[in-house]
C-alpha cells in the first residue's frame, strides 16, 4: 500500500512531468560515466538541481534489428521517420526471429523507439522505464511509469507493434495514477525497485547495478541514464529513461 506521505510525492512527479512539457520547452539530458567522482557528485546534489549541460553527449547502446550504428543521445525530440526495421543479413537473423518488432511496419514515432529498445531490454544491455500519459476507455487520464524490459516478458509485444493495440498504463506497473480518481499504486518489478518515502520524490533503483534513476523532469536523471521525449500522434504524452547497466567484472 502507498501511505499518504508516498501517494503525494508520487502524485507531485506525475504532475511536474506533465507540466515539463505543457509550459516549458524540452532540454537535453546528459549521459554519465560510471565512475567513482561521479556518484559522489550525483549523490550530493539537490534533488531539484537543473540537468547541467554536457560537453559531450555520449552514445548509447541502442540498436534495433538492422539499423547499424547506436543513436546518439537525443536531441528535443526522438523522430525516427526515416528508419526502418530490417532483418540482418550477417548471419545473425535468425538470432532476431524472437523480436516482436521484425517485419512489423511502425507507423509512429514510439512504435519505432519501442523497435529500437527491444533487443538490448531483452538481452538486459539496457533498461528502459517508459512514462505513458493518456485517456483511457472511460476518458479518463491516466499515466504509468513502465518498466519496458518486464513488461516484454509479460505481453504479447507483437499486437503492439503491428498497431492492433496499445501499450497502456496499468495499475500493477511501476507507478500508475489516475488523474480523475486520484487512485495511485505502486509496484516494484524484477528490474526495478520503487522508492517513494524519499526527498527527493518519486526514484527507481534498478536492481541489477543499484544505479538510482530520478524522474523528476527538472533533476539529474542519474549515472548511465537518459531521458528522451518521443513525438507520437498515438499518446498524449511520452518520455523513455534509457539506464545502460554496468555489471561488476
């Protein structure tokens, strides 16, 4: 159960995410290296602190089936219009035929990001939280913190990907609010743990690196994390936080 100390700080980052994009234009988000300096730094710093601009953005690791090189990290928008999924003709297709995404046509801008996360979720390489905000059948809004990688296991991401359905918010997600009920949940997941009773809001631990993920619009995002902003005409609103885990050697 979310006590009444959690729901309001869940409730306060569903809200300031949402006003992100409504009142101000979307800015970049840095890329860390894993280092020593840097979680000392990140753990220090205030909780609202604005995101500082980095001098390099770094790449990430993000490859759908075919598509060649990683995405840079993303400007104000990801808009992926011009590519396309395609099988691999090095030998290694067949190791894709598992990808709900292969020979699908992704007519929308966060079908493609979906497309492009799929196999690096799937291999544990990345772990992806996806924030969904829309109406649901009752026209009510609602928006949900999804852990992309979990639910991959759970769905039939084919039907998604082929536009017969659409990936919604739930109550058994990360974090799910319904913004006519104010009913709020909050579920950890077996990539990521959910901590509510902190000061700094609403924050996901992922449990294989135990790297700290912040969704807080105006705050560091963490270590090996990004925040992209997706264009779609199929939701109201879209962010994917992509955390790239580092595992002990």
């Amino acid at each position: 159960m979310v006590s009444q100390c959690d729901w309001c700080k869940i409730l306060s980052v569903h809200r300031s995410l949402m006003r992100s994009v409504m009142f101000s234009p979307l800015k970049k988000a840095p890329v860390r290296n894993n280092s020593a300096v840097g979680a000392q730094a990140a753990s220090q710093r205030p909780c609202a602190q604005a995101v500082p601009k980095p001098s390099a953005l770094g790449k990430l690791p993000l490859r759908g089936p075919g598509l060649g090189a990683p995405l840079s990290a993303p400007s104000e928008f990801i808009v992926l219009g011009d590519m396309s999924v395609r099988r691999k003709e090095d030998g290694s297709g067949d190791s894709l035929q598992s990808l709900a995404s292969v020979g699908k046509e992704l007519k929308d801008n966060f079908l493609r990001a979906l497309a492009e996360r799929e196999e690096a979720n799937r291999t544990g390489k990345i772990s992806s939280i996806i924030f969904i905000r829309d109406r649901n059948s009752r026209h009510q809004e609602v928006s949900a913190y999804i852990d992309y990688a979990h639910r991959l296991t759970t769905d039939n991401f084919e039907v998604y990907f082929s536009g017969k359905k659409r990936l919604f918010p739930r109550n058994t997600d990360l974090s799910f609010y319904n913004w006519d009920r104010n009913v709020s949940t909050s579920n950890s997941s077996p990539n990521y743990q959910v901590i509510a009773e902190n000061a700094c809001g609403l924050l996901f631990k992922n449990k294989s690196d135990r790297k700290i993920i912040n969704v807080d619009p105006k705050a560091y995002p963490g270590d090996n994390t990004t925040r992209t902003p997706v264009e779609t005409n199929l939701y109201l609103h879209i962010v994917i936080y992509d955390h790239i885990i580092r595992r002990g050697t």
